[in-house]
C-alpha cells in the first residue's frame, strides 16, 4: 500500500508532462504557421512591388504604393470584392492605371494577372501574379517561361479589332501553346475585358483626378 502515493505521482508527474509536451508542441507548430503566413505574405508584396516596377519603371513613372485607389467590386475584372489599383503618374498626371484581373476559365482554375493600360487605352504590359496552369504547358503564360505574355504590349481594342482578341484556333491573333489552348485563351480575353472595361467606365477618369489632387505624387529624378 505505500508504493501507491509514489505510484500515483509518478503517473501525475508522466500525464503533466504530456500535457507540457502537447501544449509546447501545439504553440511551437501555431507560432510556426504564423510566421510562415507572414513571411508568404511579405514575398507575395514582395513579388507583386516588382512586377508593378516592372511595368512602371520608377524612372519614368511615380505611383503611391502604400495608398492605392480603391474601387467598388468590378466583374469584369473577375473580382467580387472591392478592387485596389495602382495609379501610375507622368509630369504629375494619371497616365496609368495597373489593375489585378483575374482570369477564372484556367484549364485549372483561376489566373490571377496584372494588367497595366495606359490612359489612351493601349496595353503597357501584363504580368501573371499566381496561377496553378499545367507545368510545361500552361505555365507558359509566365514571363520567365516564355515571351508570349509580351505580345500584350502596345495592343488595344483596335489592334487588333474585338474579333481578333482570342486565340489563333478560334480564328484570332494570339498564339495557343503546343497542347494548350484553355490557359492562353482565358488570358487573351482576360485582356481584352478589362480594356473593355477601360473604354465604358465613364467615372474613372473623374476618379483618377480627384485621387491626384488628394496625393501629391514626386516625379523621378532626372
């Protein structure tokens, strides 16, 4: 009988350090998670920071990266919730706006774009920001992979005129890949729709106004 008290602290003694164990353990994992949502987030404004510098070089553009122009929900643009752009300036005027478009008819899902317009209604280029497109063939959408994401540049409604902005196979003027043509279709009218979008908003260029009289923007050095 008196092996029983040190029986029953020895079994207190196991079960509190297993419950030691298992609380440590579960922060260790919650911190872990935490800080690698972070460190995800901060390459993901990371990468999105170049590829706007990419498409408005800051020695020939000013944008305010930390207070962009915030938009109602826009569904030609693919989005459902409020829409944040950037507003790229020349000699302290709007020239351009660089917009997130989402292209949801992906062979495998949503691609999610950066598409910059200038205000007289040309492409000034268009980047992928993430996509989940078939390795080796859909991911040629991709500026690292191949060149065809340029073919965007300088186009617009008129080159070429609405027919043509679709793929070759369906009778327009941009090239599908070999074994792929749902991705680089979903991109071409991705395209095409927010320049659409461009032509019909009537208030954008009001808005694009009165945000440049709101925030003073530095023109680069020369």
């Amino acid at each position: 009988m008196s092996d029983l008290p040190s029986l029953k602290q020895s079994i207190l003694r196991s079960v509190t350090g297993l419950v030691l164990f298992a609380l440590i353990t579960a922060g260790a994992v919650s911190l872990t998670r935490l800080l690698t949502a972070e460190r995800i987030e901060e390459n993901r404004q990371l990468a999105a920071a170049r590829l706007l510098h990419e498409l408005a070089p800051p020695d020939q553009y000013r944008m305010n990266l930390q207070q962009p122009l915030l938009l109602p929900p826009v569904a030609a643009l693919g989005h459902t919730r409020p829409v944040a752009l950037q507003v790229a300036f020349q000699n302290g005027q709007p020239a351009m706006v660089l917009l997130p478009v989402v292209a949801p008819d992906g062979y495998t899902g949503r691609i999610e774009l950066l598409v910059a317009l200038r205000l007289d209604g040309q492409v000034q280029g268009v980047r992928v920001i993430e996509h989940r497109e078939t390795p080796g063939l859909g991911d040629k959408i991709e500026a690292a992979k191949s060149d065809w994401i340029f073919s965007f540049n300088g186009r617009s409604l008129n080159n070429p005129d609405i027919a043509g902005w679709t793929v070759r196979r369906d009778g327009g003027e941009f090239d599908q890949f070999t074994g792929a043509t749902i991705t680089p279709r979903a991109v071409v009218h991705a395209v095409r729709r927010s320049l659409e979008w461009l032509q019909d908003d009537t208030e954008l260029l009001a808005l694009l106004n009165e945000y440049a009289a709101a925030l003073p923007v530095e023109e680069p050095t020369p």
